[in-house]
C-alpha cells in the first residue's frame, strides 16, 4: 500500500519521524507531498490538498496529514471526492460505547468509515505516540458491513 504524507510547520518533524518509520520500519511506499522543508510561515492548504487529491487517484492508498490541531487539515482533504478525513488528537482515555464496548477511535474510523486520510494534530499528539497510532490505523481493516458501506455510499453521493 502507497502512503501519502504531508503538513506543514506545525508537524514537519513528526512527519519527518513517521516518513523513515513507514519506509524502514515497516516497508511501505511513502511519497512527501511536502513540506520538504521546515518554514514557520508556510500554509498547509497546498500540501494536504495534493495529498488527498493523490488519495482520491489512487483508491487503494492511504494518507496520513499533520497540522497543529488537524482539524483545518481534515477539512482541506474531506473536500476531494472519495476522501474520507478523520482527526486524531490523542487517546481521549478510556471511553465505552452504549453496550459498554471499549472505543478505540483509530479502529473506529477505519472498521466503521473506511476512512483513509488520518489528520494528527501534532500540537496534540506526542512523537512518541505517532508511530503506534499510525500502525494500528493502517492495519485495522474496513469491516465491509453492510450498514458502513451503506453509510459511505451515501457519504460518497452528497454532492
């Protein structure tokens, strides 16, 4: 699987960290759609957009974006057809869900929503937590429900 990765200042060395995890660590593709170097003024915008544009080419890929909350991030990538952003800032603790189920958010958005663009707000998340984070996210399979996949059908149709 081909992995997109971009950001700006804010994550540039998370990125930079998780970039030689993802290539030596665990051997997948990795492409930098930037930045390729560290400015304290420069615009995320441009960097996710090419990212999620790449995700929306190349269904089968996956992206993992940085930002200082990851919220503005996720909203540039959920704006390309057939891009499905999540954000993460970090493990909200121990959480249950209705049937006392324990939530795990990163399994959540891939089981539940197939996303596959994963924004981190790196002002959130340690770079000691990145790389378990990322693993689990892009190992965790789409659950293929029929409910889920109904859901994003109707996701991928809101024009």
């Amino acid at each position: 699987m081909k992995v997109f990765l971009a950001t700006d200042h804010a994550g540039f060395a998370h990125k930079e960290a998780l970039k030689q995890y993802l290539v030596d660590g665990l051997g997948y593709e990795v492409e930098d759609c930037g930045a390729l170097s560290y400015e304290e003024t420069d615009d995320y915008p441009v960097y996710i957009a090419k990212a999620a544009a790449a995700v929306a080419r190349e269904p089968e890929a996956r992206a993992i974006i940085f930002g200082g909350s990851g919220q503005g991030e996720a909203m540039v990538a959920n704006r390309f057809a057939g891009v499905r952003a999540t954000v993460y800032y970090g493990n909200p603790g121990s959480a249950a869900d209705a049937d006392g189920a324990e939530l795990d958010i990163i399994a959540a958005s891939r089981l539940h929503n197939d996303a596959n663009v994963l924004s981190i707000g790196a002002r959130f998340v340690g770079a000691e937590e990145v790389p378990a984070v990322v693993q689990r996210w892009l190992t965790t399979d789409f659950s293929g429900e029929e409910r889920h996949q109904r859901r994003i059908e109707q996701i991928d149709d809101i024009t």
